[in-house]
C-alpha cells in the first residue's frame, strides 16, 4: 500500500534512525521529514537516504500551524509520527520556555493541522494515524529501593547474564499517574494529554508511546553517552552528576525505531505502549564500562582514564530512577530488543571512535552549514 508519512524531528537523533528505516524497508511509501533544523538537527545524520527517490526533506517550524496544514493537504499526508521536541532535561532547567512553546504548542498544531485535514476528507479517519512519541520521565521517578540490585521480572536479550539487574521493586508501566519533575517532561506530559485528549475528542487515530534512555549513532554530545566518549577520547573531565548513583534504563536506538515502525502498523488506536528493555544501570557503572570500552578500542592501559572521573553539583530535581516495564508491547505486538547491552555499547563506542569528524563538525558547530550546502542551493 501507497503511504505518505510525515516524520518530525527526523534530522535529530532517534527521528534520523526512524526515517533511515522507513525510507529503506518501504520503498513504496513517501517519506517527508519536516524538522526545524535546531542547534540538535543534523541532515548529515541522514547522508546516507537523502537521495533517495521516496524521501524529501522540509525544513518547517512544527509550531507553524499554518506551513504544516498545507503540508500535509499538498502531500496527502495520510501518517504522522511525531518526534520533533527540545529533548535535553538541562537545557529545560535553564529554558522552560523554550520547552512549553516546541512540545506543547508545536505538538498541538500539529494535531490541529492532522484533524482539520483529515476530517474533511470523504474517508475521515479511514487508513489514518497520528503516532506521538513520548518518554518514560512523564511518570517521575522510581525509588532505588534496591542499591545493589535485584533480579527484574522478565529477562530479555537487552541485558546480558552479566548485568542483569534492577534497583527498585517498582517498574513504569501504561497505567501509572504522571508526575514529571523536569520542564522537559511537564511540557512532554502536557503534550501526551493533548495527544489522547484530541482522540477522546475529536475520534483523530492516535497512538502513544512512552521510550526509557536511548543511546546509539548520531545522539547530540550534549546527552552523557557520547558526551563522555568524546571526552574520554581527549581526556577531559567527566562532568558527573551528584554521586552518580542515578538509575536509567537504556535501549539501543535501532530498537526503539523497530518498536516505532511495528506500533505504527500494528498497535492500537488510543493505545500507549512503554518501551524498554529492562537494562538498569546507575549512571557510575556505566561510565566505567563507557571508560573501559574506549581505553580498550584506543589500546589504552586498563582503567587509564578512571581519573577523569569528576563529581560535579547534582542536577536540580535529578530524578533518581527510571525502569520501564515493556511487557504489553512484549505481549500484545510480540517485540523485543534485539541487542545485547555489552553488543551495543561496544558497537556505539566504535561507532563514535570511527566518525571523528561527524563529531568535530558538531563540536565545532559547522553541522548547521549542511543545509545551505545541500538544499539552499538546489
Ligand atoms: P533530538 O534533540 O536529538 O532531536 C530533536 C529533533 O527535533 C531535532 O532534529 C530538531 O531540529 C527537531 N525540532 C526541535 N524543535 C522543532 C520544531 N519546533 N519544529 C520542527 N522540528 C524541531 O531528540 P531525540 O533524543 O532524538 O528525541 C526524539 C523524541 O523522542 C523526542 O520527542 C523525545 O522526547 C523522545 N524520547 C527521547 C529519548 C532519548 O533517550 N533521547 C527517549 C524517549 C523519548
Ligand atoms: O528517559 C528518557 C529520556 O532520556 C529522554 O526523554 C530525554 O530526551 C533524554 O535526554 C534522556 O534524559 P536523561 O536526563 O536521562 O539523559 P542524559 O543523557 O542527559 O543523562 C543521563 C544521566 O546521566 C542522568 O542521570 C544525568 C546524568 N548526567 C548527564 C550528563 C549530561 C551526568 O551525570 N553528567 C552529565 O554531564
């Protein structure tokens, strides 16, 4: 079938992996990226696609009601997945504005722009879906009941034998309350109610997922993976947080864009899914496998640069743990992670280590001439 779906956000991190797999797995359908280009979107994440005959790019503001509804009336647009956000909890503390104007307001003009489009449409809401992608920190924080870890109720390929751990007694799962803590999460909770509140509404096909920690290729070096392999690489300083014993739970990027592609084809209308693959880790555990991954590829002596290790002033409202509970989407659409943790640090550690120059372009900031180099002048 004949498809065309507007991905948001799909020059950022996760969007570029979700495009890259729409774009190649579907030749048939077409493929618009409508993203911002803010200081986090980069088109050189998605080199590799852009001259593909199914895929186009349209810098656009999602806040820009107006742009996005002729979009999608000139395009037909009959799918809308929805990543396009201010992502980073630190760039919140210091900035909620920023944070309620792009994920609320944006998220909602581009509901209004689905629904008036849609709704006129002979067929109605007949064939169409309005996928919005959240995160697990619209549910707060989970106690670290468990300081030295306990077995997690289900064993999944995303943790290995090795490390196959839980901090707390607790798990998010889809019924939970929302209690964010942060502006990013209060603007994303906010944008979550719109979401379902324009399907109990309105009847707009909506679909909800809510992702733990995501690391692979391509992440922003503002986020703590690729932020302290760069750093480890030059051996500077790891800035960490209190006494890192922060909790998260991390899933490899091309995971979450597998889930994204089953749930939009497959998951149900007014659903939410959390996505996850039980793989706690407090934030010190990790750095030190993050510091060992990278010594060993650099031929470094072991535990070389354990020293860069710096504990800094906490994050305010630094939540303490989080830990998704996937079973509904293991249950109901049969997904699971595909990867190892070890597997997949290792390969985003080599992948970082091996594309120096996607990361000097983004340190030095010459990532944003991309778009005037490949598309300003066409
Ligand atoms: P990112 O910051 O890497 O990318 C965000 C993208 O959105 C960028 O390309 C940016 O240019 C674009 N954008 C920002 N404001 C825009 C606007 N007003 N109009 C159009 N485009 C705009 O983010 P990410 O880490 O890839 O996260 C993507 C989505 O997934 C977000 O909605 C985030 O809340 C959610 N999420 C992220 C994680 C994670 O671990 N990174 C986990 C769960 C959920
Ligand atoms: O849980 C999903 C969320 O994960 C997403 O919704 C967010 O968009 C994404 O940014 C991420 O949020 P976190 O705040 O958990 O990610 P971050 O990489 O910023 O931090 C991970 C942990 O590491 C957190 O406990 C804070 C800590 N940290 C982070 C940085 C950048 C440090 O100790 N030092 C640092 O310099």
């Amino acid at each position: 079938m004949k498809r065309t779906i507007i991905i948001t956000g799909g020059a950022g991190f996760i969007g570029s992996h979700v495009v890259r797999l729409f774009v190649n797995k579907y030749p048939e359908y077409k493929i618009i990226n409508l993203d911002k280009l803010t200081y986090a979107g980069n088109l050189a994440n998605l080199k590799d696609v852009e001259g593909k005959p199914n895929y186009k790019f349209v810098k656009l503001d999602i806040c820009d009601f107006e742009g996005v509804y002729k979009l999608m009336q000139d395009e037909h647009v009959d799918g809308v997945i929805h990543l396009a956000a201010e992502s980073h909890v630190d760039r919140s503390i210091k900035d909620p504005f920023t944070f309620a104007q792009t994920n609320v307001m944006g998220t909602l003009s581009l509901l209004q722009a689905a629904k008036l489009y849609w709704e006129a449409l002979p067929e109605k809401w007949e064939g169409k879906r309005f996928y919005h992608i959240s995160t697990d920190e619209v549910y707060g924080a989970l106690e670290l009941t468990h300081p030295q870890g306990i077995e997690p109720p289900f064993s999944t390929k995303a943790s290995s034998g090795k490390h196959h751990l839980a901090y707390g007694d607790k798990f998010f799962t889809e019924d939970l309350k929302y209690l964010p803590h942060s502006p990013y999460s209060a603007a994303k909770a906010a944008s979550d109610h719109f979401v379902r509140a324009f399907h109990d509404t309105y009847g707009l096909p909506t679909v909800v997922t809510n992702c733990s920690n995501n690391y692979g290729p391509y992440q922003f070096p503002e986020k703590l993976i690729p932020l302290f392999i760069n750093n480890i690489r030059h051996k500077k300083p790891l800035p960490v947080y209190g006494k890192g014993e922060n909790v998260r739970d991390w899933l490899y990027v091309e995971d979450h864009a597998r889930a994204i592609d089953l749930i939009f084809h497959e998951g149900k209308v007014a659903e939410t899914y959390n996505i996850g693959g039980f793989n706690e880790w407090k934030n010190i555990d990790l750095i030190k496998v993050l510091i060992n991954t990278v010594d060993c590829l650099l031929g470094r002596a072991e535990g070389e640069d354990l020293s860069l290790i710096t504990y800094v002033t906490d994050r305010a409202g630094h939540d303490m743990r989080y830990a998704i509970d996937s079973t509904k989407l293991q249950k109901e659409l049969g997904w699971e992670p595909s990867l190892q943790f070890e597997e997949g640090i290792e390969k985003t550690v080599r992948w970082y280590l091996d594309n120096q120059e996607w990361m000097d372009n983004v340190t030095s900031g010459d990532y944003q001439k991309y778009y005037e180099e490949m598309y300003q002048r066409r």
